[in-house]
C-alpha cells in the first residue's frame, strides 16, 4: 500500500499528518506494520538524499455523519507512559526503518477494530505523522538533518512566535530540533545548487490475521530517555520532553548517556520492543532491572549481545525469565522506545 503522495524539493522539509491512510478493516489482530520512502516510480529514496527523521502511525476515530470540520476527531494514544499528547503513537520509526523487522511472535498481535473499544456513531481511522528532509544540495547534509537551527533560512520573527513543547515561548538558546524542522522550512543550500523537486510517499505493508480467541492482545507504550518521572506520593509524574540537547563534554569522554528510570503502571510480559533513534546515537539499552535488549533487535527472536538464533525451547525459557516486568524501565541513550506488552 502507498500513502498519499507529497512534494519536497532541495533542502525542504516536509512535516505533516497524512489523514486516513488505507487500512485493513474489521476486528483484526495487526502482526506487522513497515515502511520506507519511495519516489513516484516506487522506487527506494536514498536516505543520504532525503532523510526520514520520523513516520508515526496514530489512530483516531471520526463522526460517521459529519465532517471533520464540524465534529473535531478523537484521537486515541497508545498506553502511554508518556504525558499529555506526547509521543502518542502506535507504529513508527524513522530512519532505521528498512531492514527492522516489525513483526510479533505467535500467539500476540495488536487489538485493532474492536466494536466495544469505537465510540457508537464514530468510526476506527488511521494517520501519519511525517518528517521528511531533503538533503540534496545543502551546505551541510548532517547538520540538516539533525535540525540545526543555524542552517535553516528561519522566518525572521521566529523566536518571537514559536513555543516549545510545553507551550512556552522558545528560547533564543535553542540549538536545534523539531521546531527548526516544521513544514516548509527551508535548509541552506550552497551557491547555484539546483535539482528537479520530487513526489514522494510512504510505500507500507500491514500482515494481521481475523481477530479470535487465539490472539493474545498486546499493550503499546512508548518511553522517552527524556522523561524527567518524578512522583507526589503514590501518583507518578511523567514529563517527557521528546528531544533533548546534548552538554558539552570537558571530560575528554566522546559517549554522552541519557538515561531514565521509567516506573511501569501495569505489569506483564515484554514481547517486543524497538528503539527509534536519530544520526550520532551509538547504541540503545532497556534494563529491568538487568540488560534485555539493545540496538533494536526483538527480543524474543534473537540474543542482542551475541544474535543467537534461539530455538522455540530457549524462547521460552527466555521469556519466563526475563520477560516480566513488574519494575522498573531504565532506558538509556535513545529518543524513544517501543515496547509491547502481553495483559496479565
């Protein structure tokens, strides 16, 4: 399947929801959703040419006899453990995205279109949250991708205008990240650098199976390395913050690690998680409270230090050891996390 195609010539960037994506119908259970960039003859787009920074897949559900116009939508996050309308997602990555597997082990799959879960009158829909930045001909590729400020041609009242994440003007000492990067910015290019503007798309592919007794539902949550948790008795207080700037480092050290330990509400078993991480991260780790993943690999279906392909045996085993969680999360060195978890 293929999203709404999108234009994006040198050095734009394209940031956008792409409402009412094609989306299997019925009660299902979702075993896989994957993604990439394609140009309009469907062919692959190179990332060093146009960087996918980030595809989100949200659900949200909609008014059978009214227009969006007039009846707002309902928009549905994940199971969190992020605050407000942060990182709400369910399927996503970014740059990563070719090459990492999605799929979920038998028997779990993702609930998805259960009658008793819609509102009555409203109807199940899907979107992508996009972020796409063309590189081709900018003074600095890296640096572009990575939202620097200093290399976009930023409206002149930009810091007058411009509010962060939790509403507050932005400061001027804001170095980089997805406030320079919004719709239609534009990245330097160098001196007499031009190039044909492009159609792209998202091309994705959705494997489920007819939801039944033999499907055992998942949980979705999405933890931030930038969730500063703290609590007021027995209430937990996230306050994730979706991006970060890294400090400068006198001690000589080149690895800066960002960590938090992130309290889980719910216990259960871990069935699969991911990291979505951005250029200059070296690795990710998910401890609880020992090391059980890293760098992306799922958990079940191989060995993250080794790759050790296990044998259905060893997965078991491996589950009943280390595969609960009812403690806590440290995450380290990434942007998010994806975790999917069995209900107790």
């Amino acid at each position: 399947m293929v999203s709404r195609v999108f234009e994006i010539g040198s050095g734009n960037v394209v940031a956008k929801a792409l409402f009412d994506f094609e989306f299997p119908k019925g009660h299902i259970g979702v075993k896989s959703f994957d993604a990439e960039l394609i140009d309009e003859e469907g062919n692959s787009i190179p990332l060093y040419e146009t960087y996918l920074h980030h595809w989100f897949a949200l659900k949200f559900f909609v008014n059978k006899n009214m227009n969006m116009s007039h009846d707002p939508p309902i928009f549905k996050r994940n199971d969190r453990t992020c605050n407000e309308g942060i990182l709400p997602q369910y399927w996503g990555l970014g740059s990563e995205s070719r090459g990492t597997p999605s799929k979920i082990p038998e028997p779990f799959a993702v609930e998805v279109g259960n009658p008793k879960d819609i509102p009555e009158g409203w109807e199940e829909k899907w979107l992508f949250n996009i972020m796409i930045i063309d590189t081709r001909g900018t003074k600095n590729r890296k640096s572009c991708s990575e939202c620097r400020c200093d290399q976009f041609n930023l409206p002149h009242n930009f810091f007058n205008v411009t509010v962060d994440i939790n509403g507050k003007p932005l400061s001027p000492d804001y170095k980089g990240g997805i406030f320079c990067c919004q719709d239609k910015f534009q990245c330097k290019l160098r001196n007499g650098f031009e190039a044909p503007r492009r159609k792209l798309a998202l091309r994705y592919k959705v494997t489920w199976v007819d939801w039944d007794q033999q499907q055992i539902p998942v949980r979705f949550y999405i933890l931030d390395s930038t969730d500063r948790v703290t609590t007021n008795g027995s209430q937990i207080i996230h306050d994730c913050q979706a991006e970060y700037t890294i400090p400068k480092n006198n001690s000589g050290d080149p690895f800066y690690v960002q960590k938090a330990n992130i309290p889980m509400h719910k216990g259960g078993y871990l069935i699969y998680d991911t990291a979505h991480m951005h250029s200059g991260v070296v690795n990710a780790t998910l401890y609880a409270p020992h090391m059980i993943s890293c760098d992306m690999l799922i958990v079940m279906e191989g060995n993250c230090v080794h790759q050790h392909q296990h044998t259905e045996q060893e997965r078991k085993q491996e589950m009943r050891k280390v595969m609960r969680l009812g403690c806590q999360c440290v995450i380290r060195n990434q942007v998010q996390s994806k975790l999917m978890m069995v209900k107790l």
